[in-house]
C-alpha cells in the first residue's frame, strides 16, 4: 500500500473498486484492526481504531473476503456463536438469528453445517455474522461474490434500508454496474494508491463509471491481434 | 499425450516443492525413509538369491500379494491420497480414452510409493535370476505385479471419488485409520506370533494365495523354477486376464466420471437445535468453549487425537500382559493428562482465518483462552480421574492414588496453561480445516518442531515439584508425600492455569492481528 487516505462519511453507501491486486483487502483489513498497518490511523467515529482496538470493533461489523468460517457449526450455530463472541444477550441474539436466516434466505438450511454451504450461501451466512451486533459502520469485502440474483436483491434491500436509517456501509467491489447503482459514494483505488474518491457522480463526471474507471486504470488492451480466434 | 501427462505430474510435484523449502525437506525425510525400507528389501531380496526356491517363492509371493493388497487398500482410508491427477479435472480436455489411461498408470508410478513399489519388484528379478527362463518370468512378473498395483489403486480410486468427495466419508474414514494405526503394536505382535506358531502353514498359504490375482503376477518365476510350466503359464494367464479386466472396469468408471464429476451434498436440515451454545452459560467464554467442544466432536482433526485416548490403556495392558509387567500402567493418566493438554497448544493454528472471527469481535484475550482451556479441561478431567483410579484398582496400588492423581492433575492443569500461552504466540504447522489429519501440514516444519521441543521442556521444569514429591514418595514410601503431591499439583495446576490463561490472553490482545497473518500463510 501506497499511503491510502480515504475519508468515508457517516451516512454514507460506500464503494471501493479496484482492479485485482489493488489492494482493497488489505486496506479494508487495515482500517477494521485485523492487519497492523506499518504507519497511519483508522477512525471510526472517532475511536482511534488501532489505539482502542475493543472499542472501535463494537462499532464495526466486519465481512472479510478470503477467510475461513468456523464451518463444522451449523449456520444457525455459527452466527449465534458471533452474537456471543460479542457478549450479547442470549435471547436477543436468539431472536435477531431467526430474523437474519429468514431474511438472508438461509431458513431452511439453518442446521446444515457450513462446510456443507454452497459458497453464495457461505458468503451470506458471515454476513449474517457480521450483522448480528447491529454495528453503526459494516464493511464488507466482495459481499456479493458468488451470491445468487435473488439474495443479493435482498442483501441490498437491507444495506439500502440499514443506511437509510444512518448506518454507514463500505462495500469493496469489482462489479463496477453494481457499485454505480448501489453506492452515493465511491473510492478507485489502484496499485494501492487512490486514483479517485468522493460522490460516484463526481468520480464517474458524467461517463459510466465502469468507463470512468478503466480509463482511470489504464491498461485497456485493444482487441487486435487473436485474429485466429475469428477464424474458427 | 502420455509424455504431457508425465509432464504435467513432473512439474506439478516440482512446483509444490517450490512453494517452501521445508516442504523440500519434508518429501527429503520421506524419501530417505523409503529409501531405507526399499534399501532392506532389495538386500533381501538379493540375498535370496542364494536361499531354498520354497522359502524365496514364499516370501515374494507373500510379499507382493501384501503389496497389491496395500494398494488397494490404503486409497481408500486415507482420504489424503495423491489426486494431482485427478480425472475430474480433465474433464474439459479432449484427451483420448487411451492415451489418458496410459498417462495416468504411468503418472502413478511417479512418487515415492510408485518408485519404492517398482524398485522392489525388480528386485525379485535378481533373487530368480538362476537362469535365463526364471530371470525374464520373473521380470514378466513384476511388471505385471507393479501395473496391477497401480490399476487396482485407480479403480479403487475412480470408484471411491464421489463417495470419496462426500465430507462425512471424509471424517469417519480419517477417524477409523487411526484406530489400527494407534493399535499397531499389538496388531504386529499378535501377527507375528501367529506367524511364528504356524510357520509351517506358510508356504502352503503362499501356495493358495499364488492362484489368486493377489500372487498370481508374483509366483510365474518361482512355478518356473521348480519345473512346473504348466502353472506357470497358468499363474500367467491370471495375471493378464486380472490386469486387462481391472484396467477394462478402470476405463469403465473413468468414463463415467469424466461425465458426471462427483456430487457432494448434503440434504438440507431446519435449525432449532443450538447444541452446546443453548447449554453452556451466554458470554463469550462460555461460547468459546461450545464452539471448541463442538469441533473436539466434528473436526476429525480434534477427534482423530481423541479417539487415541480410550486405546491407550489398551495398548499398555496389552504391552503389559506381554510381559507379565504392568508397571508401565502408572503412565496411563499422566500421558493420558499430558496428550489432552497439549492437544491445544496448536488451537489458532488449527482455527487457521476463522480466528478472524475472534480478532473481529474483539473477543478478549483471555476470554479466548479460558473458553478454550475450558473446553479440553471438561472431558480431560473425568478422563485424567477415571485412570488414575482405574490404575490403583487394577493394580490394587491405592496407596499411590494420591501422588498419581497429584502428578496427573499437575500436568493436566499446568499443561492447559502452558498451552494457552503457546498458541497465543505461536504458529505450527497442522492440517488444514476440512484436510485429512494425516496430510502432510503445508508451512514452518522448523518452528513446528521448536515450539514443540521447547514446549515439552518447560512443561517438564513446571512439573518438576509433582515430580519431585512421587520420587521421595517413592524412596521413603511415606504417604503423606502423596497427599502433599495431591495438593500441590491441584493447587499450583490451578495457579499455573489461571497465569497461563491471563498471560496467554494478554499476549492474544497485544498480538492478535499478528497470529491471524501468520496463520493466513497458511491457508
């Protein structure tokens, strides 16, 4: 990483898009305390991040990309298990599981062990884990990778009516379609440097933001050559 | 074809070994311990050249049929087989039927059993080589006795992928090879005895077995040899027809695997059912605890080192009935305590990213430990207690019980504590989440067997006093040393568990984000 600052506005839809490699991850794994960044802070309102580390994570659910899942728990275990993990109370956290199965669609395999899931089902089962505390910031790597049509209708009704209601949410991403539609703000990040950040109108000046973002990149390669690819 | 899929196994295998040079190390022991066993045999092998035709036809017949036998066999159970050549991922290449076959058997002698398995069957060739005839049948005889080896192993291989693919298989299958391996011991002594006591019922056994697909391959030579072509030709029309219909059903169910790749599901089931998590009490600890009680059952990794327990006192009543000594017994519940506290030493390795989990809660330190600690303290003890005072009555030795029950509880609790500061600071190498417990862990074989060494030395300074106290026990033979040893391994166990736990807690705060990349190196 190439000295990031980024500052996300409470209230706010989120997205950071990059090409693969950018350095998302491991931005979003620096800013939620679960990789120590060499210099630099990460606040969350107004808890220093890394100072406070305890603190800032009550504030913060967190959907990493790439990690493994407790998975010999069912998936009603597993997130009952996170509610716990945070000290809540056993039957709130109770009744919160059944209403995020249910949302999430996972109702009918809630005794399935995880290891068993499909890997859009695994993906909505942490982010049921991620949830479960009713955190004031979400942020969530790739959370709509391998998700079926349907559930990542559902998954975006909640994010939209959970940031309605003040919630701040941080989505990285590389469905650029996705992230216009979704997102009032928007973050290009690159060679883990920032190319560009702020409202997605401002960042995509009125091009398609996937437009805006490639040229912004770079690295198009013209469709020459592969010629015997035409010729069957 | 059949040179690119030689290939492509070559540079696979090279490729792995790239990834670490410990891994580079691991496969060096590897070899040179089949290096060693392969060695033996060809010595043997050599020096029957010499022996009596009955005794060399014996033994190679015997030999091989355990050979072919073994390859069938161990696929199955060790669900940790090679599949780096796995039909399944052919599927989207047009490879002729043929050609793949011929690649594949070939690809299967490339690795250590492969080569150890070829070099001993040429071996043969060398004890049969009082002639020309005998030499060429027995040559005839290992190729054919290697690739019915090698082909057998693929039908079992090919048969077995999708149940193979099914995680419960997977589980049970890991669990159930640890039971004859644990009981190994006994299983070899018993068979040897048999062996010795029947040795006159051998070359008849090796005679019955030259006619099965087993011996056939291996018994042409010796049938030549002792002038009989007539059974020769015979055990030869065996060998052909057992390995053309093995390779016939192999092309069979690769076929059918090509097209339809291995479904692994599982049917859906409703929640409702919480488990541990309704019983133990709602705070974090407490659901630590659950969780890891959850995976000492699920995790074959965890159950596999728990299904050694009950065996143990098997093994060492039967070590002891072989000798008439039972003195070995009073180890039972002190490695018995050893064993399970140890056992969590490696707990975040084991979580491998799912600690991610943790570190995103914010799960404090010590509530991470305890619950863990907890979790193995909840079935070590009445384990530790039932041995101890199943040792005094077996042995009629109740007089000991209170040193056995002071120095066992000292290792337990003590251990438990140690461990909790182990794998709060440091990483081994383990199997994966969802890997066999007998696949080769990827990662630091050197710090793996360094936190372990070291480990295992302060544990034995920290129970020192224990120790101390049986010894005096045992040279004054006054009892009151062994209540003294009951109250100072209840009481220091305890005081080093709860500093283990803090410390280890506190060093999980400070260092948190630093385990979870070292475990992510792993992944």
């Amino acid at each position: 990483m190439d000295g990031i600052s980024l500052d996300v506005p409470a209230g706010s839809f989120f997205g950071i898009v990059g090409p693969n490699g950018a350095g998302k991850t491991t931005t979003l794994s620096m800013a939620t305390g679960l990789l120590r960044p060499d210099f630099g802070t990460a606040v969350v309102h107004g808890v220093d991040v890394w100072a406070r580390p305890l603190e800032a994570k009550r504030l913060m659910g967190i959907l990493p990309d790439g990690v493994r899942l407790f998975d010999r728990l069912t998936g009603e275990q597993l997130v009952t298990y996170a509610g716990l993990l945070r000290g809540m109370d056993k039957d709130v956290v109770a009744s919160r599981v059944g209403e995020l199965l249910t949302a999430l669609d996972l109702a009918q395999d809630a005794g399935t062990l995880v290891v068993d899931y499909s890997a859009g089902m695994t993906k909505k089962i942490a982010l049921a884990s991620a949830l479960i505390h009713a955190p004031r910031l979400l942020v969530l790597d790739e959370p709509f990778e391998a998700v079926d049509p349907v559930s990542a209708a559902n998954i975006r009704s909640i994010l939209d009516s959970y940031v309605a209601s003040g919630g701040t949410v941080i989505v990285s991403s590389h469905v650029m379609d996705l992230v216009q539609r979704m997102c009032d703000h928007v973050a290009v990040v690159s060679a883990g440097r920032l190319l560009a950040a702020g409202t997605v109108d401002e960042v995509r000046a009125g091009a398609s933001l996937e437009d805006r973002f490639v040229q912004l990149v770079g690295g198009r390669s013209h469709t020459e050559g592969l010629e015997w690819l035409r010729t069957f | 074809m059949v040179a690119h899929l030689l290939r492509l196994k070559l540079t696979l295998l090279r490729n792995g070994l790239r990834r670490s040079p410990w891994q580079l190390v691991g496969i060096a022991f590897a070899g040179l311990y089949a290096l060693g066993v392969v060695a033996t045999l060809v010595v043997v092998l050599v020096l029957l050249r010499r022996a009596e035709p009955e005794l060399v036809q014996t033994a190679v017949v015997l030999g091989g049929a355990a050979a072919i036998l073994g390859w069938g066999i161990i696929p199955v159970v060790a669900s940790a087989t090679d599949m780096t050549l796995d039909p399944a991922r052919f599927t989207t290449f047009a490879i002729p039927m043929k050609q793949m076959l011929a690649g594949l058997a070939l690809g299967g002698l490339i690795g250590i059993p492969g080569l150890a398995t070829t070099l001993v069957a040429l071996a043969t060739v060398v004890s049969w080589s009082r002639g020309v005839l005998p030499a060429v049948a027995a040559l005839v005889g290992a190729v054919l006795g290697v690739l019915t080896c090698i082909v057998l192993s693929k039908v079992v291989t090919t048969a077995t992928a999708s149940l193979a693919a099914s995680r419960r298989f997977k589980d049970v299958s890991a669990i159930a090879f640890m039971v004859p391996l644990v009981l190994l011991g006994p299983i070899v002594a018993g068979v040897s005895r048999g062996i010795s006591a029947s040795a006159g019922f051998l070359p008849e056994f090796a005679q019955a077995m030259s006619w099965t697909p087993l011996g056939a391959p291996w018994a042409i030579a010796g049938d030549l040899e002792a002038g009989q072509p007539g059974a020769a030709a015979l055990k030869l029309l065996i060998s052909v027809a057992v390995l053309a219909g093995l390779t016939w059903c192999w092309k069979l169910l690769l076929e059918r695997a090509l097209v339809s790749p291995p479904y692994s599901g599982s049917g859906k089931r409703k929640g409702g059912k919480l488990g541990l998590f309704g019983l133990l009490p709602a705070v974090p600890a407490g659901a630590v605890m659950a969780r890891s009680l959850t995976y000492w059952i699920r995790d074959p990794r965890y159950s596999g080192s728990l299904i050694v327990v009950p065996l143990l006192p098997v093994v060492l009543v039967f070590q002891g009935s072989q000798t008439g000594d039972f003195s070995t017994l009073a180890l039972l519940a002190p490695l018995t305590a050893f064993i399970l506290a140890w056992s969590i030493s490696a707990d975040v390795s084991y979580d491998n990213t799912a600690f991610a989990l943790h570190l995103a809660s914010g799960v404090r330190g010590v509530h991470d430990r305890l619950g863990r600690a907890l979790a193995c303290l909840a079935f070590a003890l009445p384990v530790v207690l039932a041995f101890a005072i199943g040792h005094a009555a077996f042995a009629g030795e109740w007089a000991s019980l209170p040193a056995q029950l002071g120095l066992s509880l000292g290792i337990l609790l003590t251990g438990l504590g140690l461990s909790s500061v182990v794998s709060a600071r440091y990483t081994v190498a383990v199997p994966l989440p969802g890997d066999s417990p007998f696949k080769k862990p990827p990662g630091n074989v050197g710090q793996t067997l360094a936190v372990q060494f070291a480990g295992m030395g302060i544990l034995f300074v920290l129970v020192l006093p224990e120790a101390a106290l049986l010894i005096a026990q045992l040279v004054t033979g006054n009892s009151l040393f062994g209540w003294l040893n009951l109250a100072v391994g209840l009481l220091l166990g305890l005081a080093l568990l709860v500093t283990g736990v803090r410390l280890g807690g506190k060093w999980l705060d400070a260092r948190g984000p630093e385990l979870l990349a070292q475990v992510t190196v792993n992944r």
